[in-house]
C-alpha cells in the first residue's frame, strides 16, 4: 500500500514538474509587459482561447500604440500563424520595415504566395523595395497591378515616384496626368503632379496652382505659390520667383522649402548677404533644419568666412548624415 501511495507521489510530482517545464517554455519574454494594464485583460483571454488569432492581434495593435514594437511583432507573427488574414500580413510587414527592410520584403513576398490578390501586401511589397533601392523591381510590381487595375490611383502615385527616380520625367508627368485625370481632388496628387510640372519647366503648373489657391478658400495652404516659384526661377525670372516664395512663407510661415529657394535664388544672383539673411532666418523657425546649415554655409564660403563655413557645413552633415556634400565641402576648407 506504501509502495502504491509511493508510486503515486511520484506520478504526480512528475506531472507537476513536467507542467512547469512547459509553462516556462511557452511564456512570453515579455511576461511583465503582457501581465500590465492595458495588455493584462487581452493576456487573460489568450490564455482561456490560445487559438484565437484576432485576440493576438487586438493585443498587437495595443502593443504598437504604446509603442512597444517588439512583444507587438510577436503577436502578429502569432496572429498571422494562426490564420492568414491581410491585416495581420500588413502589421507584421510594416513593423518589419522599420526594424529591418529585408526581413520585411522576404516575409512579403512568402505572404503574398498565401494571398496573392492583396493590392495593399503588394503595395507594401514595392515601398519596401523603394527603401532599399530596389527601384526596378518595384516598378514591375506596379505595372502588375496596373494591368489588373489600369485605375487604381495609390499606385500610379508611386509609379510616377519611381519614374521620376529614374529620371524618365515625361513618364513621370504621364502618369501623374492619369491618375489626375482619375482624381482631380487628391490634394497629394495635386501637389505631386504641381511639383513635377514646376520641375520641367511646364506651363500647365500655373493654371493648376491657380485652381488649388481657388480652393483654398482659407488661405493655408504655401505649396501652390511655391510650386509656381520654381517654375519661375527655372525660367530665370527671378523677380517673379523671389516674390511667390514671399507669398508661399506669408501663407506658412513654417514652410521651410519656400526659405530654401528663395535663398537659392539669392544665392544665384550672387547677393550673399541677403540670402544667408533668408538661411538664418529659416534656422530661427527650426534649428535642426540640416539644409539650412548646408546653404548658410555655402554663403559663408563665398563671403570668405571659411571658418563660420566649415563649423556649419559641419553642423548640418551632424544632423543629416545624408548630406555627403556638407562633409565633402567642409573637408575641403582647411
């Protein structure tokens, strides 16, 4: 009998351990972090329904808003495990991104073998390769959709983008025109096909920036005045120019492209001293702005303050290590 009774304290000493060893194997890393208010009641219904794919990501969405990106992709790598849905792709994709592009492109293109019809998975798809410069291979994706859906806006906007990376600027216009001609009252759209307009030189900028400051019958909006600017100044009719960008920076005194070209034009006429007035001006209303360092800079240099020079071209490599030409003209001035 004390051999039986002997037997069976093991037997369920054995259970109790071999239940401890799993419950420690699936815990979460993030144990604390899912025991805590807002996450705790969510944390409670996993356990009660572990198969229950939209609670993993109802806590993934809780997660990322509080900013907690890690323990939100593993639960919508968890989510996403459990049923296939687009939503759940969508939120392990992006969280991917930001932590690392190529993860985020091969868990892509394995998500869209499982849903091949997303137009947002391979929207998502061809920005990821955008960022990593990928510009060929995510136009062909465009075209793939556009074949399917020749009217589908959100992508002529990005084939148009990825044109004009290459520098095919007819095309670019192209299909700015069509998707335009989709969606005249796409503000983004308007400001992208504005600008690119304004770029090459073409004259249909003007009567567009006329129709969106038609629109904007609160006076907010400085794009259209400086999408004008540009096409002015490209013309070299730097009057007309210098006085658009006064009125793009009158609408939106924060509008720190309008300071920048309008320093630009000063700079090309060779009045120094008025465009680092205009440069400086623009640090005051931001003072991490990089390219404002970069061109006060520059007037600096030709004011033969090469000292005051190097100190901001250096400044604004700091703040922007994509400035590659601050440090090559810094390196410079010995």
């Amino acid at each position: 009998m004390k051999r039986i009774a002997k037997i069976f304290i093991s037997i369920i000493c054995g259970m109790i351990l071999i239940s401890s060893c799993t419950d420690k194997g699936t815990d979460s890393p993030f144990a604390d972090i899912l025991s805590q208010p807002p996450y705790a009641p969510l944390t409670d219904s996993i356990k009660k329904q572990p198969k229950n794919d939209n609670l993993y990501f109802r806590r993934a969405v809780l997660l990322n808003t509080g900013n907690l990106p890690e323990p939100a992709l593993a639960d919508f790598k968890k989510a996403w495990s459990l049923k296939k849905e687009e939503k759940y792709a969508l939120g392990l994709s992006n969280l991917l991104l930001d932590k690392n592009p190529d993860s985020a492109i091969i868990f892509l293109k394995q998500a869209l073998n499982e849903l091949p019809n997303s137009l947002l998975l391979q929207l998502t798809l061809a920005r990821s390769l955008t960022t990593q410069e990928k510009t060929d291979e995510a136009l062909k994706i465009c075209d793939g959709m556009l074949q399917k859906n020749p009217e589908q806006v959100d992508v002529l906007k990005m084939k148009a983008g990825l044109l004009d990376k290459k520098g095919k600027n007819t095309e670019a216009i192209n299909t700015l025109e069509k998707a335009y001609s989709l969606a005249p009252f796409d503000v983004e759209l308007n400001y992208m096909y504005a600008l690119k307009l304004a770029e090459t030189g073409n004259k249909r900028v003007l009567s567009l920036c006329d129709s969106l400051i038609l629109a904007d019958s609160l006076e907010l909006h400085a794009e259209p005045y400086y999408y004008k600017g540009i096409y002015f100044s490209n013309r070299n009719e730097k009057v007309k120019a210098l006085s658009l960008f006064d009125e793009a920076i009158k609408h939106d005194y924060y509008f720190l492209d309008g300071y920048i070209e309008k320093g630009a034009v000063y700079y090309d006429l060779k009045k120094f001293p008025e465009a680092l007035r205009v440069f400086n001006l623009a640090l005051t209303v931001s003072p991490k702005f990089a390219d404002g360092y970069y061109w006060a800079a520059k007037c600096q240099e030709a004011m033969g303050n090469k000292e005051e020079a190097k100190e901001n071209y250096l400044r604004a490599y700091s703040l922007d290590k994509n400035l590659a030409e601050a440090k090559a003209a810094a390196d410079k001035l010995k």
